[in-house]
C-alpha cells in the first residue's frame, strides 16, 4: 500500500523561495505520529496472520498486567512478541525459555519503541523433538515434587459398586470399555464425557476427575469406586492432553483410586506416572476394574463347598469326641454320694456350734457391762466440769500478761527506732556537708582552670596575630613596595611582562590603582635609595629593592 502524504497548504511563491530550498518545499511533511499510523498501516495490511518458527528468548514470565513479553529468535534475525493477557489465559503451550515453538499472530508496530513486533494468539512446540523435550523436563519437575512416589499408588477395590470412565462419548473406546465390563462383570458405569484431544481437553478431563471426587456418598449420584481416564492410539501431539500439568496434579489429588488407559501399549504420558495402575489399552483398564463373573461364581461355589464339607466334618468329629467323653463321666450318685455326707457331718456340727458361740458372746457382753458399771460416764462428766471450774480464769490472766509484755516490747522497740532515726539523719546532714564543700571547691578549681585556659589561647591567638602580620606581603607594602598585577590578576615580576600586558593593576598600602604601560621597558642603572639624615650620619649604605616572593 503507497504511503499517502496529508494535505498541506500551498507553498509561497518561487519568487519569494531562496534557490536552495525550492526541493525541500516541495516535499510533504509528517508528523511523528502521521508516520507511524501510516507504517502501522502498510505492514498490517501487507502481512496479517503469520506463522514464525523461532526460539523463545527474554521470557521472565507474566507482567504484573497479566500479558507476556519474549522474543522469537533463529540464527539470523529477532522479532519481539507480545501475549495479551486473554489469550495468554488459553494458551495450549505456555512460553518457556529457549523452547523451540511455532507462533500464530499479528504483525503490527509499536510506536512507542519505532519497532515491529507479533501479537501472539497460540503457541505450539516445534517438531517432536520440542515435544520430547518439554515432556522430559515437565516429568523431572513433577518427579521431584513426589508426584510419582510408589507410596502414592492405592490398590484397586475388589468389585467396585460404580466405574466412573473419564473419555469421549463418540468414539470407540467408550463402547470397548462398556463391552469389556459386561462381558466380565456388570456393573454400573458413569461417564464424564471430555475432549480428549485439541485445546481445552487437558481442562475438561482435570474437571472431571475433580468432579468425580466431589461426589458425595450416599447422595443422588452415586460416587464411583474406582476411575478409568481412556483415550485411544495417536502421535504425541494429540496425546498431549495427558502430559499437561493439570491433569496430573488432579490425578494426584484423587481420592478414587484412578486407572489410566492412554494410547496403546507403546504410548506413554504423564498421567501414567501418577495413577494408581497404568492399564495398555482401556479394554484393559476395564479387566482391572472388575474380575470375571463367571470365575468368581465357580471360585465362590468351589470355596462354599468346600466349607460346607469342613463344617459337616467338624460337626461329625466333635459329635464322636462327645461321646468319647459321656462315656468317661461318672453318674449322678457318685458324684452327688461325698456331697451329701460332708452336708450331714456340717449338720450335726452346725447345732454345738452355735451354742458354744452364743456363749462366747454372752461372757464379752457380761463384761463390757461391768467395766461400764465401774467406769459410769456421769463419774468421767464431773470429774471432766470440776477440772474446767479449776482453770476458769487461768487462761484470762495467761492472754493478759502475754500482751502486756508485747506492749512493754513494742514500746523498746518505738525508742530504738527514734534514736536510729535521729543517728541515720544526723550522718545524711554531714555526708550531705561534706559534698557540698567538695563541689564548692571543684567548682571554684573549675572557674580558675577555664579562665587559666582562656588565657593561654588568647597569648597564643595573640602571637599568631603578630606572626602572621609580620609573615604578610601587606608589611612589606607599608616600607614602599608597590605590588604590580596583570589584567588576570597575576603577578608581574619582570619588566618586559610588564611592558607586554595590556593593563596593569598597582596595589599599594593603602589602595590600588590601575596603571597602562607605555612601551618598550628602559634599564636604568641602579641607585640607591635615598636614606633620612640619621641613616647617613650613622655611615650605613643603602641596598637594592628585593623580590616580594
């Protein structure tokens, strides 16, 4: 599709236009954003739906918003790609890092980055060998989680009330597993139908072994005892269904013990690994579920004979040994002859037995009686008040004299008390003094310390002072020395420098003034400088003006 510049308004007149700039007037202008909805346009409309067969790179997982961000990359070029959060959701195959796929989407451009880039609307594995590869490293992982532990697996009921078969209603493996069953055992079948291949199969066939399990027992739809999930042969992508991450963690989770009767014998998938038993077909998946009528009714009639025979035999050989031992039995009199002897000679023993008794209490009453009659209780009673009369008012004048000394006591103890008191508080006055006195003192070596101090750094502050007014050029200034800078503010040390510069600065003690050179610099013999009265009549010769640095 040509790109179609907008309109624009007429140029000026040529006459008015420089030469020069006469082609670039002519040209059309775009805006930013009028280029990229005019590309977005073209590629749109040039490509559409494309299939691009490339390995994942940069994939860090869903963004925060929910989409995917990767790239697709072979040997020569790289493509950015993008899932949006709806799609990402139903997926068949869910990026990963360095998985080679084959990708169905859009191409578009994003404006923000000026890139080109696939909107991703399904993912697949690229060749059997991504497919063999995805599988391996999806076993390790479920491997070492203890999915496939041994201790996991369940034994498979007996004879199920009920078989739940997860598989699709149309096709033939339903009716060979419902053949199967009957010809065996009739029982009860419940089928979840599913897809078992395409997209969404792995989703429907984990919701109907969850939904199997949610059924409770005893409730209008009776709970199945054992599950049969059942799909015929094919190659590894429609059996992909079963490796999917899904169903094998819902396999896991079953409560019903589950036979799993994928493909043929030589087909393998996840939920092989996770299930109770892993059937070769599901015909036989449905031989696992239940065993054979017909033995079991011969197995059964075999065994009730052969217990009927074992109890008839038991029945005659305890029969036999009753007899034996009826035979042996002594009769009823001379079991009961010793019994009835022994009662007669207890029967005449029983009549002075019981007189000799009744004496033997009579003789200990007798004298109880007497021993109460010299010990009468009204005696013990009156001796017991005469005691109590004689200590009436012993105890009275006891309590009274005991709190009288306790008084006495308590009283000794108040004077101690206040004379410890007085003694405590009379060694708290003089601590309390002679601290006192040492904080004064302390405060008094304080002050002197700090004012001696103060001192000290005042004499020095006071030497730098002199020092650094004796070190300073501004000294020097004060004996007639002229200090010459240039326009930078540098130094001017030698004639010629001074005669080059432009402008000069002359700082003298008390102010600067500016100065202009006047040509070339003249060398003049040096003289001496000119000394007060005093110097000369002291004979003392004048030196030549030195360096200020």
């Amino acid at each position: 599709m040509p790109l179609v510049p907008p309109p624009r308004p007429a140029a000026a007149p040529a006459a008015d236009i420089p030469p020069t700039s006469v082609l670039t007037a002519n040209q059309p202008e775009w805006t930013v954003g009028e280029l990229a909805g005019a590309l977005k346009r073209t590629l749109e409309d040039a490509f559409g739906h494309v299939r691009l067969r490339g390995e994942i790179s940069g994939y860090r997982g869903p963004h925060g918003s929910g989409h995917a961000y990767f790239s697709l990359k072979d040997g020569q070029a790289r493509i950015d790609a993008v899932v949006w959060k709806g799609v990402f959701g139903r997926l068949r195959q869910r990026p990963q890092e360095g998985l080679e796929v084959i990708a169905t989407g859009r191409i578009t451009t994003f404006a923000g980055k000026s890139s080109y880039q696939i909107v991703v609307e399904s993912l697949e594995p690229a060749g059997l060998g991504a497919w063999m590869a995805l599988l391996e490293e999806r076993k390790k992982q479920l491997a070492a989680e203890g999915l496939f532990a041994a201790e996991h697996k369940r034994p498979i009921p007996y004879l199920p009330r009920v078989v739940g078969v997860v598989t699709s209603p149309t096709g033939a493996v339903i009716r060979d597993i419902l053949h199967r069953l009957e010809d065996r055992f009739p029982r009860p079948v419940l089928v979840w139908p599913v897809r078992v291949q395409g997209d969404g199969a792995a989703e429907e066939v984990a919701a109907a072994i969850r939904g199997f399990n949610a059924l409770k027992p005893g409730g209008p739809i009776p709970r199945p005892d054992v599950l049969i999930v059942a799909r015929g042969g094919g190659s590894i992508e429609d059996l992909w269904a079963f490796n999917e991450e899904c169903v094998v963690r819902a396999a896991f989770e079953s409560t019903i013990p589950l036979i799993s009767a994928v493909g043929h014998e030589t087909d393998t998938t996840l939920i092989d690994y996770v299930s109770d038993r892993r059937a070769p077909t599901p015909t036989g998946a449905a031989e696992m579920a239940v065993p054979v009528r017909a033995d079991l009714i011969a197995t059964v009639a075999d065994l009730s004979a052969r217990a009927i025979g074992a109890a008839g035999r038991r029945i005659e050989r305890d029969r036999a040994d009753l007899r034996a031992l009826g035979r042996a039995l002594p009769g009823a009199d001379a079991l009961l002859s010793a019994k009835r002897q022994r009662l007669d000679l207890a029967d005449a023993r029983l009549a002075p037995a019981l007189a000799a008794g009744a004496s033997r209490h009579r003789a200990r009453l007798q004298l109880l009686l007497d021993r109460m009659a010299r010990r009468s209780p009204d005696v013990a009673l009156a001796n017991a008040r005469a005691r109590l009369a004689r200590i009436d008012h012993r105890p009275l004048h006891a309590l009274r004299n005991d709190v009288q000394r306790k008084g006495e006591a308590l009283v000794q103890l108040g004077r101690r008390l206040v004379v410890a008191r007085e003694a405590s508080l009379e060694r708290a006055r003089a601590l309390q003094a002679r601290r006192t006195d040492r904080l004064l003192a302390l405060s008094d070596r304080l002050a002197q310390a700090g004012a001696r101090s103060v001192e000290r750094r005042r004499d020095r502050l006071a030497g730098l002072a002199g020092l650094l007014g004796s070190l300073s050029y501004h000294a020097v200034l004060e004996r007639g020395y002229v200090l010459v800078r240039d326009a930078a503010g540098l130094p001017v040390r030698r004639a010629g420098d001074a005669a080059a510069a432009e402008r000069l600065s002359l700082q003298f003690s008390d102010g600067t003034i500016a100065a202009v050179p006047d040509g070339t610099p003249k060398t003049a013999a040096p003289r001496r400088s000119v000394r007060p009265a005093a110097d000369k009549a002291a004979g003392r010769t004048a030196t030549r003006q030195g360096t200020l640095f």
